[in-house]
C-alpha cells in the first residue's frame, strides 16, 4: 500500500480515531487530552514507517527467507 494513497490515509485516520478513544475514553488522568493524542499520533506515525518498509521492499527483485 502506498502511504501516498487515499487508502492508506483512510486507513490511518481510522488508526487515529480508534487509538485516541481507547485512551480518552479508558484514561482517569487529568492530562488524558495530551496523552490520547501522543499516542494516536505515535501509532499513525508508527503505520506510517512500517507502510514504507514494506512499499519500500515491495519491487525487489531478491527474495528474503526467515526461516
């Protein structure tokens, strides 16, 4: 998937959403406001670098085995 598509950025603004209410919602912290949206922001960012190894890797010629 390429993280220049229309796809990917549905897909992470769904990341976003379910990330920032699982810990707005699940958090008694007076800060939970900066706290859900670090980490909504820190697992888009996270999608984001994996989208790009694997898009990266994706038309290359040699084939890795982890066996």
């Amino acid at each position: 998937m390429d993280i220049k598509s229309r796809k990917y950025a549905v897909i992470a603004f769904i990341t976003f959403v379910v990330l920032f209410l699982m810990n707005y919602l699940g958090n008694n912290q007076p800060d939970k406001l900066e706290r859900a949206l670090m980490t909504a922001v820190a697992g888009v960012i996270g999608l984001t670098i994996g989208m790009w190894f694997i898009n990266r890797n994706k038309d290359d010629d040699t084939k890795h085995e982890f066996d």
